[in-house]
C-alpha cells in the first residue's frame, strides 16, 4: 500500500558520483510488491574492503547472522538486498533461504559465498522465497552498471515514501576520494547496533579493521541518535564497501592523519541518511531535535535524550503543536539517569520556557504557540551537573503512524 510523500521530504536529490568498482541493478522478483522493485544486487570489484555495524536484536534475521559470519573476513564480492520480506524469526527456512541466496549470486557471478553480503527488509515472520532471485540473477547480471542510484535506493524502500541519498568527497593529495550511501528506514525505528538498512561505497583504499574501528563511532552519532517509534528491529545492517581505486596510498593504520579525516566524511554521509529516516517516519509532520547538556556525563545525557524523543506524550503533543513542556519534565524524570528536578532549564528553540524548576517567569504561551507551528522543532533541555551533551533525532507520532502499521500486513 502506498502512502504519501512525507511532508518533509527533500525538495531535490545529490548527484551521487559513480564509484569505482561498484556495479549494480535492480529487478522486480515478486517478493512481496506487484509492479515494483524489490531486488538489488550490486557487483564489486576484486580487493574491496568491508565493514558492518548490525542489530544487537536477540531475534536477528537469518541474513543479518550471514552478514556477522562473513563480516569477519573483510573482504567483500556482492551484496544483495531484498524488501517485502524481512527472513526473520523463519526458522530453519530462513537459513536455508540466505543459503540459496547466496549460491544463486554465486553463481551468477563467480564468486565464493563468504564474500557475498545479505539483506532483507519487510515482513517478519514469512518465509522468504529466495528461489525468486534465480528467475532475475541472469538479468540482474547483465544489466549491473555504476548508475543510476536513485534506483538502487528506490528497491530496498519498504514503508519508505522517498529514497534516502547522500554523498561527500575528499581529497588526499589532490586525489578526490568518494564516498556516496543509500538507506531505508521509516517505522520500527530505534537502531541499536527498524527495519532500517544503510549500504555506504567508497573508492578509498582502507584496511578492513581500520574501517571497522572508524564505523562504530560514526552510527553512535548517526543512526543510534534517532528514534521514530522506539523499536529496535530484526534486521538492523549497515555495511561500508572501499573498493580500493582511489589511486591514494592505503589507509591501514589507524594512527594514518587521513584516517580521522575520512572518518569525518564518512560520518556525514550517515548523519545525513540518519536524518533522512527520521524525517520519513511513518506519518511524521515534524522534524524535531531533542539536545540534553549539563549532564554528569554524555552516556546519561543521551539516555535522557532518547526518553523525551521516545515519550510517546512529547511526540503527541509537539504533533498537535503544543508546547506542553511538563510532558519533557516528565520524560527526564523517567530516564532513571541524575537529575536535579530545581536545576532544569527548557527550551523550545530559542524560547526558554521553564527554569529553576519552575516555568519561565517571562513564559509567552502566544510566542510557543507560535514556534511549534514550524516543520522544524528544537527542544533544549539544561540539567547543570556537569559537562555531558547528547542530541537525539526524533519525529511527531501522529495518526499516521497508527494507519500505516495497523494496515501493514494488509
């Protein structure tokens, strides 16, 4: 069932450039959708690098646990991504199924299965037909090509109403070094490492341990710093691919100077797809960021930073545009983290609403009223224990939301 386009959707797309020694295509394979993409395999080239960040999740789907036993190789060949279907909690036919996944890319292709990478996104619970992939191998191969990527993003899209791109360059050397990512994710968002999936490429030569180390990181501030609806799901994966062609000498130590720079770059491709999940969320009308400062320390200030952005009472008021700041209070006394109730401050953009524990004496309910009518919602909330800052990213919880899960299985 198709819904409409977010309302915060981007209004144009990157150019994502091509990168070298990646290929791939898309297929309409029937696993779920009529008339749609469902499909991607991507090719890459001999000597590429990989590293994955996935779902902590104790029900993993069966293609997240293949992921986990190859990543430890470090070298991958192919990835292949399905939606419609999320091969989790399926049992032995699941395992079965990345098997037969796997062997049919295999062959298709030439290569050995522990340099092949799975992905399913969908429905939990349904056994995946994975002999549907032999009907499109042969055409999927011939047809793998370093473009378009809008439509490679447009395949692994589920409850997604827009694809997710982005993209950033670096130079080593006068050398320009790539790197150019796409996701989907829109419910069942609350990534611990949800149906949510992230692919990023880059031309880089790098080390697969130095690329490993330099991921964890990046997905704390990116993908573990958003919520939709507080659900963690089966199937959370997010694979980094350096194929090696930058002609650049090898990043393989992590005290390499270009190693922090391209971490940084690497950083912003996920923050910005992070970002794009959010501001797809399922019904969402509104963007809002959720800042905790003055905490005893940063783990405690994002811990109370994911209960205001989880609370399902600040999420229902801010869609109905109210500036119902006691819902925050609330939300910071539940997290179970150091607060002193007298010390909080709050702030909705750039109006203080509430300090000393008490509300704001110069409180303006007009001018609140006013700035919660905005697409874009900054909540600020001051403890003054210490020096520990967090940001969360969160969406509305509007009626959408209930329409979209309670018919999707439908």
């Amino acid at each position: 069932m198709a819904h409409p386009v977010s309302p915060l959707a981007p209004k144009s797309y990157p150019e994502l450039p091509e990168i070298a020694g990646v290929r791939f295509a898309t297929a309409e394979a029937g696993i779920k959708y009529k008339n749609r993409t469902d499909v991607l395999l991507v090719a890459l080239d001999p000597g590429t690098t990989v590293a994955g960040v996935l779902t902590t999740s104790k029900c993993p789907s069966a293609a997240v646990d293949w992921c986990r036993d190859n990543l430890s190789g470090g070298s991958a060949r192919a990835l292949l991504v399905n939606s419609g279907n999320a091969n989790a909690f399926t049992g032995k036919k699941g395992k079965a199924a990345v098997e037969l996944s796997a062997d049919i890319v295999s062959k298709a292709l030439g290569i050995e299965p522990k340099d092949i990478f799975l992905a399913s996104t969908g429905v939990i619970g349904e056994p995946l037909p994975a002999e549907k992939f032999a009907g499109v191998a042969t055409s999927l191969v011939e047809r793998l090509a370093p473009g378009p990527w809008m439509d490679a993003a447009k395949a692994i899209m589920t409850t997604d109403t827009y694809a997710k791109l982005a993209t950033a360059t670096v130079e080593f050397d006068g050398v320009p070094v790539a790197i150019s990512g796409i996701a989907k994710g829109s419910g069942m968002i609350a990534p611990d490492m949800a149906t949510m999936l992230s692919f990023v490429f880059t031309d880089a030569p790098i080390a697969a341990p130095v690329l490993q180390a330099l991921l964890k990181p990046a997905i704390d501030t990116s993908f573990n710093a958003v919520t939709v609806d507080s659900d963690t799901s089966t199937s959370d994966t997010c694979l980094v691919f350096a194929t090696g062609k930058a002609g650049i000498q090898p990043i393989a130590a992590l005290d390499d100077p270009r190693a922090a720079t391209f971490a940084a770059a690497l950083s912003d491709v996920l923050s910005e797809l992070a970002i794009h999940v959010v501001r797809d969320g399922e019904g969402a009308t509104k963007m809002v960021t959720v800042t905790v400062e003055g905490a005893e320390t940063d783990r405690s200030a994002f811990r109370i930073a994911q209960s205001i952005a989880n609370s399902p009472l600040v999420k229902t008021a801010i869609a109905g545009e109210d500036a119902n700041w006691g819902r925050i209070v609330m939300a910071v006394g539940k997290a179970g983290e150091p607060a002193d109730r007298d010390r909080l401050e709050i702030t909705f953009g750039d109006i203080r609403v509430a300090t000393g524990g008490e509300r704001d004496p110069s409180y303006d309910e007009k001018a609140v009223s006013a700035y919660m009518k905005n697409e874009d919602i900054a909540i600020r909330v001051g403890l003054g224990l210490g020096s520990g800052t967090a940001t969360v990213y969160t969406c509305d919880l509007t009626h959408g939301y209930i329409t979209i899960n309670g018919d999707y299985r439908s």
